[in-house]
C-alpha cells in the first residue's frame, strides 16, 4: 500500500488530549469507577457523549482512508465510502452540539483511538467488517441504549438527536455486510480472516466478561436486537455476540 503521508498519525488542535484505552480504563477503576462511563449520572452521560463524538470523528477519518487505500475496489465501494465521510463530519456535528447541550467541551475528556487503529487494517475486508460491522454495530447498542436513558430523563434534545444518527449507523452496518460479502465472495480465507478481526473487536468490548444481565441502565452495553437485525446481522450472529459478551438483549 503506497503511503505519502504518515498514516499512523491523527490531526488534532492541542485542545485534545491522547490516551491508551486501557490506561483510561484503568485509572477509571482505580477510583471507583466503571471502565465505560455507565450513564448513571450527567456527568458519565457527558463522558460517553464525548467519547462518541471522537469516535465519530474517527470514524470520517477511518472512511475518509479507505476512499484513498484502496483504488482497486469496485466504483461502489468508493462512493460508499465517500457517502460515510458525509454522514460521520455531520455526526461529529450533532455530537458537539450534545456536548454543548450537556454543558461541556472537546476536550474535556482523553481521546483513545481503538476505532482509528482499526481503520488502519491494510485489506478492505477486514477494515469494513472491523470497522463497520464490530465498532458500527455497537455504535448501535450504544445509540439504542442513549436512547432509552434519554427518554427515561426526559431529554428530547438527546433522544432524538441520537435517533437521527443511529438511522445512519444501521446503513453503515449494512454497507460493511455487503462489502464483506462482495470483497471476499471467491476468498473464503481472505472472509475467514475479516470475520475473525470483527470477532477481536467484539471480543475486546466484552470488558472480561464483566457485563451482565439487567436493565438498560444497570449494563455496561446492551445488544440493540432491532437495530443489528435492521443493519443485516443474522439472529445467529446476534446470539453468538450475546453468548460472548454476556450483554443483555434487551431491545
Ligand atoms: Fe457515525
Ligand atoms: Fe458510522
């Protein structure tokens, strides 16, 4: 893959500050915190929104490298791609404007980059079944559940806000289901490899086996059922996602 520019490196104003997901997780423990913010409390709600809104700003940079690395896939591909960049600056939009709602800032918590890493996997295949099936499709349960405890507090501003880019989240599962079928169609090896990358990304976000069953606001993450079955995971791909992560399926 021919690299002009440092791929590796994120452009960013020094209002952001970088740090090592685990390391996060850790100090987050070490006071008595859950390794996610749980959404109990504004605060952890601001916490999560915040660490969305960097996500999503990988995210249109993740996309914005796959319309670049890859001139040999298809026409569709591309402009798939391209589309995805569209929808996730607007994305990083709505989720500045929730910051500001909440009451905070950019910056006001570190920055991982686990989405960003998995943006940077060298075959198609893997990028689109990592990134937007693994990371998209919990996008998902994250959205759902957004959702649901911004109904429960009473913020319309959140809930629909949220709504609007969940829609776009499912046509991005789906575009990572289709490109996955297409890319690897006479490759099963090549499938074989994208799926079990997708599989580490899920695998990574089950906390250890942490997580268990309850309601919505009492787990970590819960498996949005309606939104994965709309975005083109079969229901045997939901339970077996259920299964390791132990999260609950509660929509
Ligand atoms: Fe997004
Ligand atoms: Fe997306």
């Amino acid at each position: 893959m021919d690299r002009p520019i440092a791929y590796d490196k994120l452009a960013r104003e020094n209002r952001f500050v970088r740090m090592r997901a685990r390391d996060v997780g850790e100090l987050r423990v070490e006071q008595g915190l859950a390794p996610f913010p749980d959404l109990a409390s504004p605060e952890s709600i601001r916490e999560r929104v915040h660490g969305i809104m960097v996500g999503e700003l990988q995210a249109m940079e993740g996309a914005g490298r796959s319309v670049y690395d890859f001139p040999d896939a298809p026409w569709e591909f591309t402009m798939d791609m391209a589309r995805q960049v569209w929808d996730e600056s607007r994305h990083v939009e709505i989720y500045l404007a929730l910051i500001d709602h909440l009451g905070g800032y950019a910056g006001e918590f570190p920055e991982t980059t686990i989405l960003w890493r998995c943006a940077c996997a060298e075959d198609a295949a893997a990028r689109v079944a990592g990134v937007n099936r693994g990371l998209e499709g919990l996008a998902c349960d994250v959205f759902a559940q957004l959702i649901h405890i911004a109904k429960k507090i009473g913020d319309p501003v959140i809930e629909r806000a949220v709504d609007f880019v969940l829609a776009d989240e499912i046509t991005h599962v789906r575009m990572g289901s289709r490109w996955l079928n297409e890319l690897t169609r006479d490759d099963p090896e090549r499938r074989r490899r994208a799926v079990e990358f997708q599989d580490s990304i899920d695998e990574r976000f089950n906390l250890g086996g942490a997580r268990r069953d309850g309601a919505p606001e009492e787990v970590g993450i819960s498996i949005a059922k309606d939104a994965r079955r709309l975005a083109g995971f079969t229901d045997e791909e939901i339970e077996r996602l259920i299964k390791s992560t132990q999260r609950s399926p509660v929509y």
